[in-house]
C-alpha cells in the first residue's frame, strides 16, 4: 500500500479530524479566531494524528476516544509551532505568513496558549490517569526543549548528545506519544502502547534529522521557507555541527561565522561550505540508523493491517524531499 492509499483509506477519520480541530480553534475574539485558523488552514502533513489512528487499530479501532486525541496532539503541535515561530523570529511557516509576523508577539504567544488550552480541554474527556501522565511529561519535556534551544543558539561547541536531546524534546516525543496514546485510547496492552511508543520515537528522530537536512538542501518552494533558516537564526543543527567540528573545512568555517553582519555572500558561503564538508551525509546516516530500529520494533508487533502502514509511513520519511 502507498503513502497516498494509506491516506485514503483514513480520509474519512482525518475529515472528522479536520472538522474537529476547526471547532476547537473557534474563539469568539475576532483577532484570536483568525489568527488560531491562520496556521490550521496551512495544513500540514497531520502525521500525529495519523500515528494515533494507526496505532488504534491495534486495539478497539471502534473507540470514539481515538478521535479526540488525534486531534488533541494536534492542537498541541500547532501551538508549539506558534510559539516557536516567536522564540525563532519566523516569518514564514509553510510559505505563509507566520502569525507572530502577520500581528505580532503578543498576539502569537496568546493563541499558542488558546490552542493548547483547547487541546487539554478536549483531553479531559479521557479518564485513563496513565494516558495524562504521558503526556504531561512529554509537554514538560517540549517545554525543557524550547528553553534549552533558546540557551543553546549560536552555540558551535554543543556535542551530538545535546543535539539528539533537543531533537528528542523539539520532535520525536510529540510523534512518539502519538503513537502510544492512540494505543492506549483503543485500549491496547501496556506492553503494545510501550512498543509503539519506541516506535513513534524513533521515527520521530530520523523526521528532525531529515528536517535539519533538508534546510540545507531543500528548495524554498520545497520547505515553505527560505533553505538555511536554521543557521541564520542560530539554531545549530547536526550537519552545521559537524562541519563545524570534524569537517574539511572546518578551519574556514570557523573563520565565517565569527564574521558580525554577515552579507548574503556570506551566508551562501556558510552554507556551501557545510554541504561540501560531509555533514549531509553523516546526518543522513544517523537517520537511517534510526529508522532501522523503528523497522525493529515493527517487526515485534502483531500483524496487523496497520503494522503495514507504519511501514510505509517509515519509508516516507527517510525518503521525503520536503
């Protein structure tokens, strides 16, 4: 089955999500509502939400529980990329203008918190106190994550375990506790939900490192923003880092990014010299070596239908252009 039948097949469930996710960004603030719907009507590719109802299927698929976490970690990814945008001064989020751009700070960090409130709200109607244990500490660690990002900026000496931390935080747990909360909202087994869990994870990592390359090598029609946004906003990631520490031209590197005010010409050079320096290519097999142990902890679930979608899902992201 392909990428695109797999969204087919839930194209009825993922409508109700849309719809879902639509009422509960509805304010009665005329300035809150079009800014909370701005970045939904963006889209996306709503990989969490599909992660929930996939996972479901490994327990009671027929639960009308699953449909409100999907939308839950939805509502929650939505306002950590409000907020994100404001912590990164980003002015475009998916070729649109971001909210924090189109009004400003303020009104960005007051519909990240309308947004997430919502989705805590929606999540109340689940009474499993494991399931809210989950993801409280997953928020914690989102939130942990923001604050060392913002502390790490422009840090060239940060090592690869800092790195893989921030990622883990800023990425794979949100995708991680998807994939175990659609689990557990189907009443699937511990040991399932646990599973599915590392699963979500470890595909989770090898989507940020594929991110974090594709800045570097994806097109601005391609990413919905300008390619190098990361560097330029100091959020140093692992082919930057590599080739700052271990690569070729390490020396030469060195030398540009102490320069202040750096032109254009400049940051073209940065950047070219971080893609000739072998850092794509290290990342690049740090995030295949992800995805084979989230391949390993497929092969140790059921056969279920699902377990092929996974799959395929799997494949997409190691492959993915954007």
């Amino acid at each position: 089955m392909s990428l695109s039948a797999i969204y087919r097949q839930l194209k009825k469930d993922l409508n109700n999500i849309e719809t879902e996710l639509e009422a509960a960004v509805t304010a009665k603030h005329p300035i809150l509502q079009q800014a909370s719907l701005q970045l939904l009507k963006a889209g996306g590719k709503r990989i969490r939400p599909v992660f929930v109802l996939l996972s479901s299927e490994f327990g009671d698929r027929q639960r009308s529980l699953v449909n409100n976490v999907a939308v839950t970690l939805e509502l929650i990814h939505m306002a950590s990329l409000v907020h994100d945008d404001v912590v990164d001064n980003a002015d475009l989020r998916r070729g649109k203008e971001t909210v924090k751009a189109q009004w400003d700070n303020r009104v960005a960090m007051y519909t990240g918190d309308f947004i997430f409130a919502q989705a805590l709200d929606l999540m109340s109607e689940f009474e499993n106190v494991k399931a809210h244990e989950v993801l409280s500490k997953a928020i914690k660690e989102m939130s942990l994550g923001e604050i060392v990002q913002s502390q790490n900026q422009g840090d060239w000496q940060q090592n690869l375990r800092q790195y893989l931390l921030r990622i883990k935080r800023k990425t794979a747990i949100l995708m991680a506790v998807s994939c175990q909360l659609g689990a557990m909202a189907a009443g699937a087994s511990a040991s399932i939900h646990k599973k599915l869990y590392y699963f979500g994870y470890f595909t989770g990592m090898s989507f940020q490192i594929t991110d974090d390359i594709l800045d570097f090598v994806g097109t601005e029609a391609q990413l919905g923003k300008p390619a190098g946004s990361d560097i330029k906003q100091g959020n140093l990631t692992l082919p930057a880092l590599y080739a700052y520490q271990w690569g070729e031209n390490q020396n030469e590197l060195q030398q540009l990014v102490t320069m202040t005010n750096k032109s254009k010409d400049e940051w073209d050079q940065i950047i070219k010299v971080i893609k000739q320096s072998g850092g794509i290519d290290y990342a690049q097999g740090l995030s295949d070596r992800y995805l084979q142990k989230a391949y390993d902890v497929l092969h140790t679930l059921p056969d279920e239908p699902a377990k092929s979608s996974l799959r395929k899902i799997a494949d997409y992201i190691g492959k993915r252009k954007y």
